[in-house]
C-alpha cells in the first residue's frame, strides 16, 4: 500500500498528509483502490487459495481528522471487516491472511468477531 501511496493520484487516501506508510480507511476511494490491487492481484494469481492482506504497522492509524472521531480499534476491525467483505463478495473461497502486530491489543471478543472472516 505504500508504495501506491507514494504516487500524487493516490496521495490523497493517506492517514497522514506527509507519510505513504498508511492508507484511510475513512476517506472516500480507500476501498476504490483496495479494491483495484485485489482485482489486479487475482488476475495475475487466478487459483489463489490465500490472500494476504497486510494491515501491518499502521502506526499513523487513527490520526487524521475523520479517524480521530473513532477508536483506534474499531477503526482498524472495521476496516479489515470492509476489506474482508469486498475480496469475499468476488473471491468467496479465498482465505485471507493478516499480519498479527495490530490485532495483539484487540480484545477477546472483537478477535472472535473477526476470526471467521480471516483463514
């Protein structure tokens, strides 16, 4: 994502104005573009069993002035429940794989809501 995110056309979706390190996932055309790398991802990998969604470090998370208003973990489970949601209504039989550095804070409960979506 960050290498997108280094490019003017897409600079726009960043958390931070001055960092490509992390995406919005409040801004509109976040999951315009999500979607666009998934799409260009399983073209390239028809039989793909797994995905890997990243959503690692995302230190920036939570900091611009839409994401401000929402805790940090509800903002981070929601955005990985709205990317999960787009790659199963296309690909239903992927199984996605997601870094574990984000998800070590997040309660009992909200893992359980989000396990079933995650391989």
């Amino acid at each position: 994502m960050e290498f997108a995110l280094k490019y003017s056309d897409w600079s726009k979706l960043r958390e931070v104005s001055n960092s490509p390190q992390a995406l919005c996932p409040s801004r509109n055309g976040s999951l315009e573009l999500i979607k666009q790398i998934i799409q260009q991802v399983m073209a390239l990998h028809p039989k793909a069993k797994y995905l890997h969604i990243g959503c690692d470090e995302v230190y920036h998370m939570g900091e611009c002035e839409i994401c401000r208003l929402e805790l940090r973990e509800n903002l981070f489970l929601r955005h990985v429940r709205n990317v999960a949601a787009i790659i199963h209504e296309k690909f239903p039989s992927l199984r996605l794989i997601i870094w574990d550095d984000m998800l070590r804070h997040i309660s009992q409960q909200s893992m359980q809501e989000i396990s079933c979506m995650l391989c």
